[in-house]
C-alpha cells in the first residue's frame, strides 16, 4: 500500500514537453483565466478503508483563483464521474443553529479574489475511489502544493 500522504501533481506542457509537477505557476505569456486539473491519486475507498477520513493540505502564494477537491466512486471514471467534495476547516467545524443542533459547517471550494499567500487545510469524509484537485478561475500566483492524506 503507499504511503498515506500524497502531493497531487499536474500536466505541464512546455513546447513539445510535458512533465508532471506538484508547484505550478501562472505562466507570465498569458493573460487568460486558466483551469487545471491534478493527476488523480487513490482515495480510502480504493483500498476498502472504513472510515472515508481524508485531509487535504494547501500553500499558496500571490494566488487569485479557486481551489477545490473532486473525487468519484467509480474505478474507473469518465470526466462526468467527478464531483466536488464539501471541505470542513480544520480546527473551526461547527457551529450552533437556533434549534441547539451543532451542524458542520462546510465550503465546497476556496475562492481568493486577491492575492493571498496561505496555508490551509480541510477534512472530508467519504469512501471516495480517487480524488483530485481542481484549480480554476486562477488568473495569477503559484499553488506551491496540493497534499491528500487519508
């Protein structure tokens, strides 16, 4: 089984080369809003895990855009597969209605509309097969890395 922690990597083209890389950086040549999408990596229920129990880790620097985790339950999926995962804050999770519940509360992505330089994570529970993180709306900065524990 592989380790319990991994650094989600992207497809970078450059000119005829493509590598794959965990730091990516807006490109200086461009001013579009770009979209990026991670290699996908085997989530808890891939190996028959009980407890769904998942954190994903984030650094950012100089970052506009939005983040967020995609995962599906299908071994192996088609793009129509994936869907976007409700992200609980570490350390802040609940909060109390009018009624006296304590429900989650939850975000289903992480939008920065000014440069932001962070590190952040999130919980989320599910018996996903793989997950993978989104970058969109991203139109300057670096996301340093993308880490899923499970």
């Amino acid at each position: 089984m592989p380790a319990l922690s991994q650094n989600l990597t992207f497809k970078v083209t450059n000119g005829n080369t493509t590598t794959n890389t965990v730091q990516v950086v807006y490109p200086t040549n461009t001013s579009s809003v770009l979209t990026r999408v991670s290699e996908p990596v085997k989530g808890d229920g891939y190996f028959g895990g009980a407890d769904g129990l998942h954190t994903v880790f984030w650094k950012i620097t100089e970052f506009i855009g939005t983040l967020e985790v995609q995962a599906t339950l299908s071994i192996d999926p088609a793009e129509m597969d994936w869907f976007t995962v409700k992200l609980n804050a570490t350390g802040v999770n609940y909060t109390i209605d009018t009624t006296g519940l304590i429900p989650m509360s939850s975000i289903e992505q992480d939008q920065y509309v000014s440069p932001t330089s962070i590190s952040k994570s999130y919980n989320f529970i599910g018996n996903f097969v793989w997950i993978r993180g989104k970058i969109s709306n991203w139109t300057q900065g670096t996301v340093n890395v993308i880490s899923i524990n499970r």
